[in-house]
C-alpha cells in the first residue's frame, strides 16, 4: 500500500500535461525487490547553476552517496528518488562523502581505500545527479571521520567532471576555521573555482575572512539549526538583521532542534524534540525568508526515518512530499513559477 501511495500521490501532483507520459511507470522485480523507473527523466527546471538560488531537499541523513544497500535503501531507487526531486521542484541535496558511524547490517558505508568498489557507487549516484540537472552538495570530510589530502585530491579529481552540478563543502559543523582552511587551499590547488566551494558559519573572523577573502564572495557558507521562524528572529542567531547576511549565507535545519520550536517530522531513534524537523508550514515560511534574504535553504528531512535508522527511500518519497510541496510553494511566491 505505501508503494501504491507514492505512485498515485506523485501521478496526481503531475501536471495534467505530463500524466500520459508519466503513467508509464514500470515496476520490475530484482531478486525480490522492487525498482522504479520514471520515463522519462524528469529534469530539474530550477537547476542551481542557472538561478542561483538553493532548493535543497536532503532525505537520506547524508547519506546517499555513499550508503551501501541493505534492507531498506536500495541504489536501484534512487533514480525514482531523484526524478521525484526534479519533479517537485527541488534543485539539490546534500551528502557525506562517506560516514564512518556504522551499523553492521543496516547501515553501512562504501569507504575509500577500504571498498575498491567506492568511486564505482559514487560515480553512478553523482551521473544521476548531472542526468537530471540536479546539484549534489558533497562534504568532503567523512561524517565522524578523517580524510587525507592524498584522499582528498582523489576524491576532488574524479568528481569535478560532474561540474556545474557538484558543490563541494569542506567541513560539517566546525568549531574552529583551520579545517575549512586545510580544505579550501587543498580545492584551491585542484582548480576548483570559489563559486563551487562551500564552508559553514562560525561566529569568528577567522570565518568572516576565508568567506570575503580566501573566497573572494563568490563562496557558500551554511548556517545550521534554522527550525523555525522563532530561530530566524531571535538576534542572537544572526538572521534578523538581513543588511548584515554576509553574501553567499544560506539557511539548514541540521542540528538538534529541541529548542527551535519547530513542530514537523523528527527522527525516530530521538526522544521528545530532539531533532525535529519544522512542519510544512514552518517550511514554507522558512524557505520564503531564505530565498528573499539569502542563497537559499537545505532541508534535512526526518521523512525516510520514521520507523528505523537507516533511510528508507519509499518513506522520504510518501512523508517528503508535502514538504518539497512547501518548499516549491515557497519557491513560486518569491522567485516565479517554471
């Protein structure tokens, strides 16, 4: 039955143009799982690259490019996944370049230097990606890990053929500016130009700096745990004041969220309000306010983690809806329906 609902719920969001071609879906069966394949290719009409504006809808706790198949997420849905981004309006996504918080069985990580098979899987998710004219925001220090230079400059090489659709962002949460220095310099080596290059908020000069500076303010710079509307308009979260949003600043609810107020899914592994997500209309205020003031939004949902702790891709598609319907809502009131 949920597999049905995500079918009809997606058929009927469909313009009434594009229900013939898309009511082809076929559904075939590998080794007693299911796969999907929308046709045609749904392709992204807000792409990044092109607007400038960020839409990003990230269902997979960071996952995605790198999270090896087990009982829920299978590789083979991850086209249905990515035309259903393209096909609400959502123009990226963000994820880890691998994690190294395992669960054996459940989930699990393709490593460098550990899997040979590694690039194989991140090339095939960064194709689908760049097929659709998507854009993957690529972290480029593991969740809970370390990565080398040597690492580093591998990772970078075999991964900037993807440009203009790969952003790649240096540290996740860091509490102090050297590690997005390390990596900016080592992306500044390689060619990458700033415009693809991304570091995260810290209350700091150092910050202020490597954004104005080491960037040029071409750069993107994310600011974490914005759950509400009451997050955006206390003071001391810098968010108030739009004349003093420093160019390239962006909005994420990542983050624990017990005290953001925010009223939406959460994840299910989490007692009380830890990590809640905000409701569909807090998403919808939230992502107005960022595409007027800023260079957009990241939503991490908590759709896909409902009834388990790894990411099941039928549930980010059935819950997500309605919150990428929010997200392109928002999208059509301030930048214009495409």
């Amino acid at each position: 039955m949920r597999i049905l609902a995500v079918i009809l719920a997606l058929f009927l969001m469909l313009p009434a143009d594009v229900q013939s071609q898309q009511a082809n879906i076929i559904r075939k069966r590998e080794r007693h799982t299911l796969t999907y394949v929308l046709n045609p290719v749904r392709v992204c009409r807000n792409p990044y690259h092109k607007t400038w504006k960020i839409l990003a809808f990230s269902g997979t706790l960071l996952t995605g490019m790198s999270l090896k198949d087990n009982g829920l997420f299978k590789e083979s849905l991850l086209p249905y996944y990515y035309d259903t981004l393209a096909l609400m309006g959502i123009n990226a996504e963000r994820n880890f370049v691998w994690f190294t918080d395992e669960i054996p069985g459940r989930r699990e990580s393709y490593i460098l230097d550990r899997d040979p098979d590694y690039f194989e899987h991140l090339h095939t998710r960064l194709r689908m990606v760049r097929e659709r004219d998507l854009t993957e925001i690529l972290c480029l220090t593991p969740y809970l890990g370390y990565i080398s230079d040597d690492q580093l400059r591998r990772v970078i090489r075999e991964t900037i053929i993807y440009s203009p659709n790969i952003i790649y962002e240096c540290y996740n949460e860091p509490f102090e500016n050297q590690k997005q220095e390390r990596v900016v310099r080592i992306l500044h080596e390689e060619g990458v130009p700033n415009s693809q290059i991304q570091i995260n908020w810290i209350n700091s000069l150092e910050y202020l700096d490597l954004l104005g500076d080491g960037l040029d303010g071409q750069g993107l710079a994310a600011k974490h745990n914005v759950g509400s509307m009451e997050t955006i308009d206390d003071p001391a979260n810098g968010w108030a004041d739009v004349g003093d949003i420093e160019a390239g600043r962006y909005g994420c609810d990542d983050g624990g969220d017990s005290r953001n107020m925010s009223r939406g899914l959460q994840w299910s592994w989490l007692d009380g309000d830890e990590g809640r997500r905000p409701s569909n209309d807090q998403l919808f205020e939230i992502v107005k306010f960022m595409l007027l003031h800023t260079r957009g939004f990241d939503h991490l949902s908590a759709a896909g983690f409902q009834y388990t702790d790894a990411p099941d891709l039928i549930s980010v598609m059935t819950l997500g809806i309605p919150e990428m319907a929010a997200m392109k809502k928002a999208w059509n009131e301030v930048i214009g329906r495409f």
